[in-house]
C-alpha cells in the first residue's frame, strides 16, 4: 500500500467512524426521549388514580404530600430529575 492509499483509506475510516457515531448518538437520543415521554405519561396516570383513590379519604393537606412525596418515591425510584421537570 502506497503512502496515498493508506492516507485515504485513513480518512475513510474516520469519516465513517463520526457517521456511526452520529447514528448511534442520534438513536439514543429518540430512545430517551420516548422513554421520558412514557414515565410522564405514566406518572400522570398513577397521580390522577392516587388523586381519586385520596379524594374520598378525610386526611390533612400536609399528610396527604407527604403520601404524595412517598407515593412518588415508591413510583419513580430514581428518576428525581422528573420531579423538577413534572413540578415546573
């Protein structure tokens, strides 16, 4: 292989390594935004069922956040970054 030939079969490679890159990077992102997507609608659901099931319940505003605070946490564990995205 001469000098030239390895150079461009060099930016070739290079070429089509940003490609993938930008591929897998690009798939990724729709990944997590379907899955973001998905646990807010979820998390609406399980909120508006808990807001029905505490409705008939005769309970103080500030025991009833607190079993909203725990209901979220037993709900969404790990996934604090949707409290302040779902609060705003």
């Amino acid at each position: 292989m001469t000098d030239f030939d390895m150079i461009f079969q060099l930016k070739l490679n290079i070429a089509t390594e940003k490609k993938l890159i930008k591929e897998i990077t690009d798939d990724q992102s729709v990944e997590r935004k379907n899955f973001e997507t998905k646990m807010r609608q979820e998390y609406k659901l399980k909120k508006e069922r808990w807001k029905r099931e505490m409705a008939g319940v005769d309970t103080p505003k500030r025991q009833r956040e607190q079993a909203s605070v725990f209901h979220l946490l037993v709900f969404l564990p790990g996934t604090i970054t949707f409290l302040c995205v779902l609060s705003v």
